[in-house]
C-alpha cells in the first residue's frame, strides 16, 4: 500500500488519502484482532464511530458546496 504525494499536493491531504486507503483495507482492525482480544461490542463502538465522523465530514462538505 502506498500513497504518491503530488507536486502541489498538501502533505495533510496525502496522508487522509492513505488513512482512507487503510480504513478501506481494514489494516487498523486486523492489527487490533491480533495485537489484543477485543470485545465484540468495543468493535461495533468503533465501527459506529469511524461513520459518524465520515457523516460529519460529508454533511460539512455538501453544506459547503451549496454556498
């Protein structure tokens, strides 16, 4: 996995695209299974945390858009 940071590309955008791209491949979760035993509910908490905060993101983004 890896991300090319552009010319004129800000380096803060480079390194959401590759949280995006590791969030995408699952990496964070497969690492935590096996570091630790984790509870089924502590996973789902962080699942529905990860969505909140994208849903923030695109509520934000589409209410930027519209001015």
């Amino acid at each position: 996995m890896a991300v090319i940071v552009h010319q004129n590309e800000n380096i803060d955008s480079a390194l959401k695209r590759l949280h995006r791209e590791v969030m995408r491949e699952k990496i964070l979760e497969t690492l935590r299974l096996k570091q630790y035993r984790t509870k089924r509910s502590e996973f789902d908490i962080e699942k529905r945390r990860e969505w909140a905060k994208m849903k923030r993101r695109r509520r934000t983004a589409t209410r930027r858009a519209r001015k």
